[in-house]
C-alpha cells in the first residue's frame, strides 16, 4: 500500500518537476506573439547595382545619363559591331513607414524616393539620376510616392496622395511585386506612379477597387487637364481560380501640355515616339479625347505552389472618340478601338516556383492605315501619358522586350504592347531550375515577335532573342546574377520608319549584366 502511495507521489509531482528542467529558450515559445508590431517607424530599401556591356548606347550626348524608350526610336538609341556601352549603374528605393500609436494602426503615412546614378557621371549639381562623380554632392533624391492610407473598417482601405498607379485589384503595398505581375493586366497598361484616391475593400471571396488621378493639371483656371478613374473587381472561385473585370477612363483635354521635360504628352506628343506607342498626326490642330478601356482577367494557381500547373490570362479592349478644331470649331475626329490579349501558362516539376517552365503569349491588333479611315484600330497604355506609364516586364525577356533589371536606361525593341499601333503576336519561353533550393538557380529562355502590320520596306519578322540567367542567393533577400541577352533582329527593321532612319538593317543588339541587389527591412 505505501509503495503505491509513493508512486501516486511521485507521478503528482513530476509535471513540476519537468516544468522546473524546461530550459529558458523553450519557454519562450509559449509567450504570446504581438498579432502587430510595436513599431511606429519603419524602414525598408531596394539596393540594386549592375555592371553592364552591351552594344546599345543612345547617339545624342545630351541623353546619355537616362534612356528610355523603344531601340532605334526617337531617344536616339542604336547598335554598333564596333562599339561597346561599359558601365556600372546603382539604385537605391528607401520607404519611410509611419504608423502613430494613436490611430491604433488604422493610419499609415508611407513616402519613398529613388536614387539612380550612372558610376562616375557628374558632381556639385542638380538632377536626377546622376551624382557619382569625385565628391558626389549632387542634388538628386527624387520623390516616388507620398501617400496616406486610411483603413475605415476591417477590409477596407483608403489611399491618398501620390501612390501606386497599378492595373489590378491588389493593394500594392500589401502584396508581393510577383504577384501583381503575373496577375490582372499584370502592369501592361498601367504601371507607374500617380497622385489620386483609391478606394478598395478586401473581402473573404471577393475585392474591388476604385479610384481616381489627376494625371496633369495645367492652367488651374482653365479645362484643359487629364484625369483618370478607374473600377475593378475580382472574385475567387474556389480556392486556386480568380475572375476579375475592369473599367479605367481616360479624360485628356491638355492638347499635349505639360508631359516629361520637352517630350509632351498625350495622343500626338513627342512622348509617343519614345515610348513605342502610335501618335496621332493632328499636327497643330487641337484636341480632345476620351478613351475607355473594358477587360476581363482571370488567373489559377497564382502562388505555384497549390497545383503543379499555374495560368493566367486577360482580354482588353480600349475604344474612344476624339475631336479635332478647325478654324475654332470642334469636329469629330477619328474614332479609337483596339484589342489586347495575354495568356500565361506554366507547369512546376519540381519543389520551388524556379523549378517550372512557362510561356507568356502576347496580341495586340495593329492598324496597317493610321487615321486615314478615321479609326485608329492599335492598342492604347499609359504610355501615351507617361515614361513609363506601363510596363511590360513579367515576360523573361531582355531585348525584344523590355526586363526590370534596368536604373537609368529602360530601352527594347517593344517597350509598348501596341508596337507603335502596329500590332505584335509573340511571346516567350522560359525553363528555370532551382540547382540547390532558395541557393542557386538558373534560367534559359527564348522571344519571338511578328508584327501584326508591317511597316513601309520592311516585314513583319521583328526577331528572335535568346537569354540566360544564373543566380545565387548570399542571404536573406540578397542575390548576385548573371544575365545575358541577344537579339537577331527579322526583316521589320529593314524599314527606315522604325530603325532609326537608316537603309539597312542594324546590327543585332546583345547584353549582359552582372547584378547585385538586396532587399532590407
């Protein structure tokens, strides 16, 4: 009977017992984690520098500190077989974070900025990306986004101020970079920075957003400004499918006012030529335009971890009207209707999203006799109104089209998805390989494009590229890649019109970047 006494003892006490040997780091993990942070301020920054050679360089010095553009355009960039571009380029994304206690989270003031330079450009200046010459004191912190967000209730957010100008229902500031560049329009149409309002709410299966920017405001006294709205929805439909439609309307009554530097912008701007989107020819005749732009969207397995396969796609048609003054009467003028599509299907055979092979198919109707029939049939993008005003950098691409690796020169042979109102189909095909998991992966891949309308003396082939990559993680968020690109140019640049003015046909474009970048918080 004791002997059961002093084991019943026994087996009371050792809960204690063990409780007292339990060593100090595993009692840690029974503490309660904070659901937020007690962080008011926060600080986070995209570090990027790249060394880069390539035959690729603009031929007017005034633009040699920052290109961008479609190659052979008006921002003067062509090849050579006997000349190299060498240098180094760095950037840096500083966000400044501030989330006062007092609001109890509900309130966010976000600002970040953007310092670009080319290695030993100039010094003792003023302007933006450049000031790393001997003794640097350059003046060149350029303002990226300003903005408020306000968060009324549970799922809902209100943004105000110069803030994130994307095409898709997502919060930029809450999701990651990939996902809304493989997802909605995935930034081909709208992809660059504005100054507005935004609405949004965020439900269990549903999301929207609405919102409004004043993309220039001219003379305040009078109506010739452009404004933008916008409305999109997305429902889930399950958990791996997505379906989402949209709304976005541009009202431009500028005539071409205000724009980048000397450039313009608008439907008949310099800015046009630049950035690889069709001008209207008005001449010097006034307009007025009002463009709208109605799409659908879907996407499956956005993550690529849920399934194996992984696919998204959208349909996007833009259409307007303008009206042009003669003689101080305002008539119509042409019509605006054009069609753009994308699908992206991919399969992961292995156990990280590097470990996949994908193609990224691109159309976009093109118009083969401009205005002369009254109807401009080529696709429209931000691009009109801004450098850039939408990106196309999800693909793999380098040269054909344009890659995100980029700080002061943005250039490719497409850097618009309208081809200049040509028109393309094309697309991509890309194998990636993670060789040791999140450690080293690399990546091979292809680029085609045929223009739905060929220029005058030239074809419709525009070429074929060829590209690698090869990357390394050193730590957490920090990378150092290797890339290369080169791009047989096709019977297209046969045409003066689009290669630069010249008879014959340039020379192949190629690059190659050694890249470093760490993202820190």
């Amino acid at each position: 009977m004791k002997n059961r006494q002093l084991w019943l003892l026994l087996l009371l006490c050792l809960p204690f017992a063990a409780s007292a040997q339990i060593p100090p780091y595993f009692k840690q993990l029974e503490e309660a984690i904070p659901e937020e942070s007690d962080k008011e301020f926060q600080y986070i920054a995209f570090f990027y520098n790249h060394y880069n050679n390539s035959n690729i360089f603009p031929t007017n010095d005034f633009l040699q500190g920052q290109v961008i553009g479609r190659l052979f355009g008006q921002n003067t960039t062509t090849t050579s077989d006997s000349l190299t571009a060498s240098f180094f380029e760095q950037r840096i994304l500083p966000f400044f974070i501030y989330k006062p206690k007092l609001f109890d989270n509900r309130v966010t003031l976000r600002a970040s900025f953007e310092i670009d330079y080319t290695w030993g450009d100039v010094a003792y200046g003023t302007g933006g990306n450049s000031g790393s010459a001997p003794s640097g004191d350059q003046v060149n912190l350029q303002t990226q986004n300003l903005e408020l967000e306000y968060v009324p209730a549970p799922g809902w957010a209100i943004n105000l101020g110069l803030q994130r100008m994307f095409d898709t229902p997502y919060n930029p500031y809450r999701t990651f970079f990939d996902d809304m560049l493989n997802s909605a329009y995935r930034l081909n149409y709208w992809g660059t920075d504005g100054v507005g309002i935004t609405v949004r709410q965020n439900a269990d299966y549903h999301q929207w957003k609405a919102g409004f920017f004043q993309l220039y405001e001219n003379s305040i006294q009078r109506v010739d400004d452009v404004h933008m709205a916008e409305f999109t929805y997305q429902r889930s439909l399950g958990t791996k499918w997505h379906w989402g439609g949209s709304l976005y309307y541009v009202r431009d009554r500028s005539n071409g006012q205000g724009g980048p530097s000397i450039l313009g912008q608008g439907l008949n701007s310099t800015l046009s030529l630049y950035n690889g989107t069709y001008r209207f020819p008005f001449g010097s005749r006034r307009y007025r335009a009002d463009v709208a732009w109605l799409g659908t969207y879907f996407d499956y397995n956005l993550s690529q971890m849920a399934d194996t396969w992984f696919l998204s796609g959208y349909v996007n048609y833009n259409l307007g009207r303008t009206q042009l003054q003669e003689e101080g009467t305002w008539g119509d003028g042409p019509s605006i209707g054009g069609l753009g599509a994308n699908l992206r299907l991919g399969y992961r055979y292995g156990k990280t999203p590097n470990d996949a092979i994908s193609t990224d198919l691109m159309f976009t109707s093109g118009d083969d006799n401009g205005i002369s029939d009254d109807r401009y049939s080529g696709v429209m993008t931000g691009n009109t109104w801004a450098t850039p005003g939408g990106l196309n950098v999800a693909h793999g691409g380098y040269l054909l089209f344009p890659h995100a690796n980029v700080v002061n020169r943005y250039v490719a042979a497409v850097t618009d998805i309208s081809n200049m109102g040509f028109g393309l189909t094309g697309g991509t095909v890309n194998l990636s390989r993670d060789f040791i998991p999140y450690k080293l992966n690399g990546k091979v891949g292809m680029a085609m494009a045929i223009s739905n309308v060929a220029p005058a003396r030239g074809g419709q082939f525009m070429g074929v590229e060829g590209n690698f990559k090869v990357g390394y993680t050193l730590g957490t968020l920090m990378e150092i890649e290797l890339h290369g690109a080169y791009l047989w140019l096709g019977d297209f640049y046969d045409s003066p019109a689009v290669n630069g003015g010249e008879d014959i046909r340039p020379v192949d474009p190629y690059t190659a970047l050694v890249v470093f970048k760490w993202l820190m918080f």
